[in-house]
C-alpha cells in the first residue's frame, strides 16, 4: 500500500517516496524543487507561500502516487 500524503508531509520526503510528483509541484509553480529549503517545507507550507488550496494539493499527489 502506497503512503499517505497529508499536509504535514515534508516535500523532500514525497519526492523520494515517488519521484514523478515533480510535475504536480512544478505545475502549481514550485519551482524551487532543488532548494533545499523548500525540500524540507510541508506541503501546507509551500502551499501558504504559493497561494495552493492544500486539500487539493494532497489529493492530487494521493491519487498519483496510488496510479503506480
């Protein structure tokens, strides 16, 4: 079973538990992946500073990560 992505869930971590959410974060206009401050930022977080509803945000990267 795939882990749960919630909003306290750290960006870096979601990368390395599946590397093809990148095009989710980069297409709410993260693209600040590489920075290793926004790896260590929850998904709340980055979404508060870009202006994404978080609900959404961990739905979508849910049901990708749950699609492999």
């Amino acid at each position: 079973m795939a882990q749960q992505i919630t909003k306290d869930t750290i960006i870096g971590d979601i990368l390395e538990i599946d590397s093809t959410t990148a095009p989710i974060f980069l297409s709410i206009g993260m693209h600040c992946l590489g920075c290793p401050a926004s790896r260590g930022e929850t998904v709340e977080q980055a979404c508060m500073v870009h202006g994404v509803d978080a609900d959404e945000l961990v739905q979508k990267l849910n049901e990708h990560i749950a699609s492999h």
